[in-house]
C-alpha cells in the first residue's frame, strides 16, 4: 500500500466507512484546539485501531490527512 491513498480506499482497507476517519480526525483535531492533551493523545495517529488493526504510521496518516483530509 503506498504511502498516498484516496479516503475509500483506507476505509477498505481498514473495513470502516470514509466518514468514520474523517469522525475521528475531526475529534482530534478538536481535542487538539480545545487543549485536551489526553483525548489527542487517545486519538494519535499511532493509537488509532479499527478493527484491530493499527490505521497508519503517524508519519503516513499527517500525509494522508494534508493531502486527502479535506475531500470527501
């Protein structure tokens, strides 16, 4: 799987729907502004599991939340 992917496909990969990353990118992000370290802590990157399988390397997601975060 390359380090770039389209929203559907990580939602294919990871057995969830695309709106389901997009929920948990805006929860961080939220935590994130609202200066609630522990819920961003809870929602990094490297701490995100569906289904039991990790989501990305932290370095992988950042890339993939700049380049495809905003599409839907």
């Amino acid at each position: 799987m390359s380090a770039f992917i389209t929203t559907k496909q990580a939602a294919a990969y990871l057995n969830c729907t695309p709106q389901h990353l997009y929920n948990l990118r805006n929860k961080r992000k939220s935590a994130i502004e609202e200066g609630n370290k522990a819920l961003a802590n809870k929602l990094a990157p490297e701490a995100i599991k569906i289904g039991g399988k990790l989501l990305f390397e932290e370095s992988k997601l950042e890339n993939w939340l700049r380049t495809y975060g905003e599409v839907a």
